[in-house]
C-alpha cells in the first residue's frame, strides 16, 4: 500500500468489502413497474405537504410535495400517472412516513431531457434550481442540499469536497457513477464551487477504487473550467473513510468539533450521488426522482447496480432480479455497517436509499453476546476515541443516563466497535439507548 | 433480534429474516476463539515438562482444567447464570493454575485451587470479565498460603534420561532440590554457579527451561514462542510483555548485586515466572488495563514490585504478588489514561 493514501488517525476496522459481487457489472436501468409509493419524508426536516389528490394526473417530474417550511426538500412524481392513494408507507425506520402512490400510465413516454447552458447562470440561480428540484444528501443522511450549500453568514468556506469513499461494505454504486458518468460529476463539482463562491474542490475516493480515480482525473483534465481547481484525493481503505468528520481530517487534516458541521472548519461536504443530482437538476432541469442502487448480498438471485426511480418497491425489485435464494437471513436497507435491517419487501425506495442487500447466515453474525472482556478492542476501533466498552458496561447496569461525559453524542454510530467485539456486543444499541437517556 | 415472515413474492418464498440494530456483518473473532488460541499457545510448554519433571506434571495439569471446568459449571449453576465452560476460559484458568505450581505437589491440591478461585474470585465478583484480580494467580496465592510447605519446596530437578514416570512411583520423594531464586537469595551467586554451572550455562539452560521449577514457568524458549503467536495474531500487544521483563531487568541490575549497576538482569528475567507472567498473566484482558500507556505503567508496576519482593521481601520470587497488586490498580491506571477523544466540544470531557 502506497504510503500517500491519505486516511484518519484514529480507529477504524477492515470488514470484508464484498464489492466483488457487483463493482464490475455496468448501471442496468430497471424497467418500471406499474405502481410507485412516494413517501413525502426523504429528507432531514418535517414531512412535505402533498399537491395532489386522489384522482389526479401527473406527469414525470412534477412537483407532487412541497416543503412548506423549516427544514425540507421538495418531491416530485416519478412517472406519469394517476394518483391512487395519498397515505402512508413503511420507511426503514417508521412505519407510516406520508406518502402518493401513483399508478403509472402505461402508454406514457419516459420524458426526455436536454442539457442547457449553465455557465450563464448566477450563484443564487443555481442554487435555487437545485433546491427547486428537491436535492437532499444521497449518501444517507438526506440533509436538504441548498441548505447546506448556503452556510451562514460569516462563515468562511474554502473548500468542497465530494465523498467518493464509498467505505461501507457490498455498496458500488458511487463507484459505478464515477466510473461511467464521470464528466457529470466534474461538472456538478463545478457547479458547486460556482454556488459557494470558491475555487478548490476534492473528490475523496478509497484506493479500492483506482478504475474510478483514473477516470475522474482525466475527466477533470477534459473539462477543465477557470476557476475551478478540483482534485481527486486517493484515500486509504478503512472504514469510516466516508464519514464526514473522518474525510474531512483525511483530505484536509481539519478536525469539526463535537457538536460542530464542517463549515466551522471552511468545508462543505457532499456525496458523489448528490453531485450527479446537481448535475441533472441544473443542466438537464430534471428533479431528483431516479437513482443508481447497489443490490448485492448472496441472498438475492441476481446482484446489481440498479437505476432506479423513486418509490419502486423492494418487492418489484426482487421480482426483477429473480427472487430471493432459500439462505436469505437479513435485508438490510443501506451498507451492512450502519444500514437498517427491515422486516418487509413493501417498502420504497426513497431518494437515500444507497443500496438494498440481501444477506445469508454466513454473511451476517447473529451469535449471542456474551459478557464484556475488556479486550480493549473497541476502543482502539472507535474513530471518535470514545471507550464503546465503558457505555455498554454503564447502559447494562442501568446508568445510561449518565454516559454523557463518555462522550455519547460525538457517535455517530458507525459500529466499528460492534464488528470488532469478540464477545458480539450489541454496542451500537447500547450508545443509542445512552443517547435517548443521557442529558446533553 | 426479532423473526420475521414475510408473505411470498410470486414462487419465491421469502424465509424468516432477522431484524437487529447495525452492524450487520461482525468480525470473525470470538471470545472463545481467543481464549482457546490462548490455551494452545500454552501447551508446548507442558509438553516440556512432561520430560524434564515427569509424567505427574500432565496429571496435576488435567486435574487443575477438569477442576476449574467443573467448578465453572458448578458455580454458574449454583448462581443461575448460563453456562459457558465452551468458550475456554475455565480451561484457561485450570492451566495457568497448573503452570504456577511446583511439578511434586499431591494431586488433590490444584483441585482446592482451582474450586476456590473460581468460585470467589471469578464468579462471585460477576463471572468473566468482572474479576478484579487474575483467577489463576489468586488460586496460587491460596494454595501458598495455605499450604506453604508443599508450595514452597516440592521441586524436582530436571531429568535427562526419560525416567518420567519416577515420581509416580509409591515412596519416591519429590522433595529434592531448590530453585534457583532460592539459591540466589539465600545462598548468593557463588552457590547458584556451584549448583548450575557457569553463568554462560545457567543463560543457555535457564533460557531452554532446564532448571527446577513451576509446571509452566521454566521453558522461557517456548514462553516466548507462544507469545510471539498471540502478538502475531494481534490478541495481546509487546506493551505489557516488554514492559515488565524490561523493568525486572533494569531494575535488577542496578540493584540486584554488590552496590549499584552490578546486578545480571539476564538471569533475573530467565529465573522464576517472569516469562510466564509477563505474556499469559500480566497481559490477561479482564485484569489489566486497555490504553497501551496505561500497560506500559502497569508492566512497569509489575516490574517494579517483583525486584523489591525478590530483593527486600521475604520471598524469592514476587511475580504472583506483583500482577495481584497491579490489578487492584487497573481501573485507576484505565481511568488516568483515557483514549484521546476526536475534536470534542468544549466542556465535553469527562
């Protein structure tokens, strides 16, 4: 390993990467299916109000949920159609998140998009063509776009960086967006740099990924634009590599404080999925309602990098893949290290929703955990420096509340400890109960 | 964890799924794999001490692992927790108990040992990984206290010629000879020489394990060899290993001979259950300290109070007392060297 990798200093763990399965099988556009279940909630914020109603037809791409206050991102329809049902669906983590579904038209077209100039175009226009087509954080944590991209006045950016890490396990869709769409990745970089007024800008890619980084640089090379200086960081595989915190102190050796975002320390941080968003959303005036997905695991028929838009079921999924194997044991929504594990097909796939992997027994741990032995193996993992093993040991005797000086609130749950537990742990569950009990 | 069943999708059923909290992939490790890991590593020195002290050394030792096994079940039984004599740590307890014995002591008495420290040190303090103090070394703290006599003197002198089944012969006396320590300490160097040769020898020998005393303790070669598999295997780290043989050494030679800077910290760590104590004992997870700092103070600690009870103390060798006086300091030493946080937020700290 070349010793210019850049990486944290702290922690970190090695799980088995599983890309394997899908990093060399080209983005496959799945065809449609006939209904698609929209939740209004995908994003950081309160629910969008729907537009619509019963009955109604929409077109592709129209605006079906606003944001009608506070923190939020808009939703638009995902195929033209009629309006079905206005009611709720199962999220990974809610049972009932506000939803449209909508039965597609099954003569309608697929709207075509062409690219516009954008170089005419201001900083605030830009910015509000990327809030108008309902941009949210892609990578997971769906924080709404155009608020991040507008840091308060005072605060003093200097530097973007796009998280190309992709340092959960199974997943490769980043990895086949950089691959095969690498100029709209340059160019949603500059759009970027052009909102927030600067000129530098990274793309942190994990050296597991060099097919990607070859490519990137030489699409960077290509479409060379003044003012714009973007360079592609290759960054050592260990996970977290794409934690904010942990790729912002890779690329920039900055540290964000607890309690701190990036723009305290001059940067601003997006996915490379959000990216492409911003590409369509300013070049091609296409919302976000399609993206690429990672669906692997042993326990499906046939892995894949899916184009898909959102609100396709799970289950449609499935179906088109070929079902599942008969040693299927865990679904899990998202990477295996921080994804959520969901007990039914019926649920959409949401503008967050990274990948979908369907995991055997061999794949997953489900020992029963046993006591601490103060291995001490957790907390050389924990990339906060936080001591996982003293928390647990205070939630099982009954003190979560008072785990706040352990530093509960600077975890941002990315189970490194839990994986590396030899006495299986449950870790993470334990610092989420000491966070809900803790007083901060 | 909670089952799930899905309906089925077309002619495709879906089996029962497991929903549980992240991570869903963990590492291969296990607390039973480390533990049994462990337990190999330990046994070449047995075999060692099969030939040089005789074939009862392996019979102590089994009676030693099958006491503290079934003294493992008997207590969770008796205290109504789950039984768990599979994942090697009873086993573990029962050898090293074994190892820190004299190779002619009567069989019934690692039996005692064993039954008092598992019961009271390990599972009335909360069974594994709540006792403070190592079980194995508080065995032979019982067992020294109890019976000085046979804890004190019952060495043999190594064999060479595989008469290893002589001492289990009726009226034959294991009571033969004294250790090294022993020697040094009230006899002085001459007598050590007199006894064991040159002190290029006693290096040679004492290195290779050829001297009298406990069960597992002599053959530093294969001590070392063991330990350097679990380095290898990332189980233990050189901090507590290095720390205390360094210290030992170190401390010996500028006190352990005639004024100062004159004593042989070489014989000091291949004499007694530096070795042993350094690698399997000192570095024991539930018992010393998880920030490497803190294991470097705390081999240094058992360092340190292994030359003054081998210089000013009433007994020849003090790595027992030193780890259990040690341990009583870990939660200190784990409370003083804290991991350093990431960036935490002002007044964040503990």
């Amino acid at each position: 390993m070349s010793t210019s990798l850049l990486t944290f200093a702290k922690g970190g763990v090695h799980p088995p990467e599983s890309k394997e399965i899908t990093e060399r099988l080209a983005i496959e556009k799945m065809p449609l299916p006939e209904e698609f279940e929209i939740p209004l909630l995908q994003h950081f914020g309160a629910p969008c109000q729907p537009l619509v109603k019963k009955k109604d037809r929409v077109e592709e791409g129209d605006l079906i949920g606003q944001v009608t206050g506070g923190l939020g991102a808009n939703v638009h329809a995902s195929v033209t159609g009629t309006i079905t049902d206005i009611g709720t669906s199962i999220g990974p983590v809610s049972l009932n998140v506000p939803s449209v579904t909508i039965s597609r038209d099954l003569e309608a077209p697929d709207k075509t998009y062409t690219p516009s100039d954008w170089k005419s175009l201001s900083p605030q226009e830009l910015l509000s063509k990327i809030k108008d087509a309902g941009i949210v954080g892609i990578g997971g944590a769906g924080f709404p776009a155009h608020v991040k991209l507008a840091p308060p006045p005072g605060t003093k950016v200097d530097k973007l960086i796009l998280n190309g890490a992709e340092c959960e396990p199974y997943l490769t869709t980043d990895h086949r967006v950089m691959l095969e769409k690498p100029e709209e990745v340059i160019v949603g970089a500059q759009i970027l740099l052009r909102v927030l007024g600067i000129s530098e800008g990274h793309i942190g890619v994990e050296a597991n990924k060099s097919d990607a980084i070859d490519v990137l640089r030489k699409a960077a090379e290509a479409q060379k634009l003044h003012g714009a200086k973007i360079s592609i960081d290759a960054l050592q595989v260990k996970y977290p590599q794409g934690s904010e915190k942990q790729l912002i102190e890779s690329v920039t050796g900055r540290k964000v404080p607890g309690g701190g975002l990036p723009f305290d320390v001059g940067v601003i941080v997006q996915n490379i999925g959000t990216t492409k968003a911003v590409y369509d959303a300013v070049v091609l005036n296409k919302p976000l309602y399609e993206k690429v997905i990672t669906i692997s695991g042993r326990g499906i028929s046939r892995p894949a990098n899916l184009q898909v838009r959102v609100g396709t079921r799970i289950r449609d999924i499935v179906q088109y893949l070929g079902g599942t194997k008969p040693d299927l044991a865990k679904i899990v929504m998202g990477g295996p290290m921080m994804g959520f594990a969901v007990s039914t097909l019926d649920i959409p796939v949401t503008k967050t929703v990274s990948g979908v992997l369907f995991l055997t027994k061999e794949e997953i741990d489900d020992q029963p955990h046993g006591p601490c032995i103060r291995c001490g193996w957790c907390v050389e993992a924990c990339p906060m420096g936080l001591s996982p093993n003293e928390i647990g040991l205070y939630v099982e005797a009954g003190r979560a509340a008072d785990t706040a000086p352990f530093g509960v609130f600077d975890c941002f749950e990315c189970g490194s400890c839990a994986f590396v537990c030899p006495a299986k742990r449950p870790l993470v569950q334990f610092i989420r109960l000491a966070k809900q009990k803790a007083k901060r | 964890m909670e089952q799930v069943k899905d309906t089925q999708i077309s002619e495709h059923p879906l089996p029962a799924c497991t929903v549980s909290i992240s991570p869903h992939v963990k590492s291969r490790e296990s607390t039973a794999k480390i533990m049994w890991t462990v337990n190999a590593c330990l046994l070449p020195p047995l075999l060692l001490s099969v030939f040089i002290f005789g074939f009862q050394t392996l019979i102590i030792t089994l009676v030693s692992v099958f006491s503290c096994v079934i003294a493992e079940a008997v207590s969770q039984k008796l205290l109504h927790r789950s039984i768990t004599i599979k994942d090697g740590s009873a086993v573990l307890t029962g050898l090293l108990l074994a190892y820190i014995i004299p190779p002619g002591v009567p069989y019934w008495m690692p039996i005692l040992g064993a039954v008092f420290t598992i019961y009271i040190t390990k599972h009335l303090f909360g069974g594994l990984g709540f006792n403070i103090f190592n079980p194995a070394l508080i065995g032979r703290a019982f067992l020294v206290a109890t019976f000085p006599v046979a804890m004190t003197s019952a060495w043999i002198m190594p064999m060479n010629d595989f008469s290893i089944f002589k001492y289990m012969q009726p009226g034959v006396d294991a009571v033969s000879t004294a250790t090294p320590l022993y020697v040094l300490k009230h006899y002085g160097l001459a007598a050590l020489i007199d006894k064991y040769g040159a002190v290029s020898t006693m290096y040679k020998d004492f290195f290779l394990g050829v001297r009298p005393g406990c069960i597992g303790e002599v053959s530093n070669l294969l001590l070392l060899l063991g330990g350097l598999v679990l380095i290898f295997k990332k189980y233990i780290s050189w901090h507590i290993p290095v720390s205390v043989i360094a210290t030992i050494g170190v401390l010996t030679w500028i006190f352990g001979g005639e004024g100062y800077f004159n004593g042989d910290p070489i014989l000091a760590v291949l004499t007694g259950g530096v070795f042993l104590g350094a690698i399997f004992m000192a570095t024991d997870y539930v018992t010393s300290p998880t920030q490497k700092y803190a294991q470097l103070a705390f081999g240094f600690g058992v360092g340190a109070i292994t030359v003054l009870i081998r210089l000013k103390g009433g007994y020849p060798e003090g790595v027992c007392y030193a780890i259990l006086l040690m341990n009583t300091l870990t939660p200190a030493l784990d409370s003083w060297f804290q991991p350093k946080r990431f960036a935490p937020a002002k007044g964040a700290t503990k």
